[in-house]
C-alpha cells in the first residue's frame, strides 16, 4: 500500500490539479495518526489541508461543511479552488453538492466507490487545468492478494475482491453504474470465476449477512395485529436495555455511540466548548434541567464517537461508563425533553477525557483523536 505522502507526492508529479479529495475508508483518529497529516504535507505548504469526519461537533462540522462548498461548491471560483486537499473519509459521500478535480480512495465495493467517484467533475462547464481536463481516480490496492486490515474489517473480502476484480481502466457514469453494480452483488450466476479464496470469502459474506439479520429482528416492531384490538405497548422495545443501547444496537455492522460533548473547567463548571473567537463557552447549571433553548443548543454539541470505542467488545462497556459518569453529574438533564436518553462525554479545560482505556483530545481542526492511556493513568470520563 503506498503511504499517504507517495500518494500525495506521486499524483503531484503526473498532474497538477487545482484541489484533490484524498478519501479513505477508515480514516485513523489516534492521536498520533492526527499528527501524521499535517507532517507529511509539510513538503507541500502551498496547499491548504482541510479534514473532514464524523468526529466533529455538528457547529464545527457545519462550519467545515460552509468551508468546502465555498471552496469546492458549484459556484466556486477557480481562485477559490486553487490548491486545496481534502482528507476525508465517507461522510463526505453524503449531500454535500462539491465538485473535485482529482481523486484519491482506497478500494472499497463498487457501489460505494462509484458514488465517491461521482463527486469527480461533477459540476458541468468548470475551466479546469489542462492536466485534469479528464476525471481521474487513482484507487489505492496493497499490490497483493491481501486486502488492507482497515478496509477489510468494514467491508469483508468478498465484495473487496469482486469490485477489484471487476473494476474496469475506464467508467462512464452513469451508464456503467447499474452494470457494475449489479455484477458485484448479483452472483447467481456469478460472471467471475469461482477459486478457493473467494469461495471462502463469499462463506464469510453470507454467514455475516445471516447474522445481521437475526440481530435486526430482535428490535423488529412486531406486527399490531398481535397486539389485538388495542395498540397499547405495540412501540415497546423489549430488547433494548437503554436507549443509547438500542440505537447503537440497531446499526447495520458495529454499532456506533453518539454522545454530546461539554466541558468542565478549572472550577469545577460545565460550559459549552469555545466556538470561533470565544475564549470561553458558556456556563450550563448542573442542578436544574436546561431551558429549552439551552438544552436546543446543548443538544448540537453531538458527536460520534470513533469506532474504536463501538467495537462489539468494547461497546458495551464504552456505554455503561458514559451512563455512570451522567448519573452522577447530568441527573437533572435527563428531565429534559430533549436530552433524555443522550450520553454527554464531559472534557476537562485541555479539552482531554478518559474512556474505555483510552484518552480523548478535542480540536477544532482535527475533530475528536484518541490515544492509549498510560498504565498509570485515570480510568475514569
């Protein structure tokens, strides 16, 4: 696998593009994966570097979102697109009306590829350099049988290995989306050659599909016919144990944990973060529930937590500490309306928390990063 720079620097010297989406499947979000980025591409300090994740405050992730479209929207200038990278991972697929001169993903199935693909040229009559006249993706392989580690734990080997196997030179979209796609899921008949290993891996698919399906019927609503003639308790979930629980169980492959984010100060206050040219966010009482425009505003502070956290063995316990830690602290906002049920991971002045064996960090530019905390260090949020 070529390493972020060899990318970065390989694609500088075939073409010279005015701004470059560099996508990855699965985005690290260490601590010390976050400080990566920023030193590979100081060979390159022309250009603006610009992350993008789910790791982010819904403020800050609105803000970043207004970043990109004025520099990559459908009515940027080409001043204001000229040298620009983004790094972002697939929340970028989602809505947003931006436009790339030049691509950089790693292999993912061919439905999802294809979609991040669209976002090449997507606005018809831009001026463009004349190296990027044409769309270009350049889709990052191991060069191997293997599959990278990251990738492959999210999506598995078998579609992996279909979409590499069936990915043309060339794309036309969007004639070739139906065919493509229908080839990569549709194997029976199967158009590509069965081998051992993608015997093995169609296996694993298909034992992971049944799977998710018998998890999906234990939140399934039952019919109201069983209810009888009253619907009375027909929206009861009977196996959700909380209501953090439930949403997180309910997600198709992990789970994943949304908590709103605080921070306790020096003296002991809770406040929002610092916004934009704030030196301090606002105090919120702990011993009364929010006004509605409080908790409103409490309520965006949302964020999801990395998936290291969500891991089916780790989740769990993730949950239970985050619900102790809000028993303790956030008791009265759960009379709230609009902040019952919610987890709010509560950061210390330097914007740190401890988790799961792990400690958070907190940034405007890097969105929320951990890392493994020392032996020593303090177990609890």
């Amino acid at each position: 696998m070529l390493s972020l720079l060899d990318s970065l620097l390989l694609s500088l010297s075939a073409v010279l593009w005015e701004e470059l989406l560099l996508e990855l499947s699965d985005l690290p979000l260490s601590e010390e994966d976050a400080d990566v980025l920023p030193e590979e591409v100081e060979e390159l300090p022309e250009f603006e570097v610009l992350v993008f994740h789910a790791q982010f405050l819904m403020p800050d992730r609105a803000e970043k979102e207004q970043r990109l479209m004025e520099r990559i929207g459908k009515r940027s200038t080409p001043a204001q697109r000229d040298r620009l990278i983004v790094v972002g991972t697939q929340v970028l697929e989602q809505s947003l009306d931006i436009d790339f001169d030049y691509m950089i993903t790693e292999l993912c199935p061919m439905d999802l590829l294809l979609q991040r693909i669209g976002r090449l040229h997507r606005h018809p009559g831009r001026a463009r350099p004349q190296p990027v006249q044409e769309a270009r993706c350049a889709v990052l392989d191991t060069g191997t049988e293997e599959f990278d580690e990251g990738s492959a734990a999210i999506y598995g080997e078998w579609l992996l290995g279909r979409t590499r196997k069936l990915l043309p030179q060339e794309v036309q979209l969007p004639a070739d989306i139906a065919r493509l796609v229908q080839d990569t899921y549709g194997w029976e008949p199967d158009c590509l050659p069965a081998d051992p290993q993608s015997t093995a891996a169609r296996g694993t698919y298909e034992l992971e599909q049944a799977k998710k399906q018998r998890s999906a019927k234990a939140f399934a609503i039952s019919s109201p016919r069983a209810c009888g003639d009253a619907l009375d308790d027909w929206m009861n979930e009977v196996g959700a144990t909380s209501d953090a629980g439930a949403r997180a169980a309910v997600r198709d492959g992990d789970p994943s944990i949304e908590v709103l984010v605080m921070m306790r100060d020096s003296s002991g206050n809770v406040r929002f973060l610092s916004g934009k040219g704030e030196t301090a966010g606002a105090c919120v009482a702990l011993d009364q529930p929010p006004q509605p425009e409080q908790a409103l505003e409490i309520a965006r502070q949302k964020l999801r937590l990395p998936g290291y956290f969500s891991k089916k063995w780790n989740v769990q316990q993730t949950i239970d500490a985050l619900e102790q830690e809000n028993r303790k602290r956030f008791a009265a906002w759960q009379l709230s309306p609009l902040l019952r049920g919610e987890l709010i991971l509560l950061l210390d002045e330097h914007h740190t928390a401890h988790l799961a064996g792990q400690v958070l960090h907190y940034d405007r530019e890097n969105g929320l990063t951990y890392q493994k905390e020392d032996e020593d260090g303090d177990n609890g949020v």
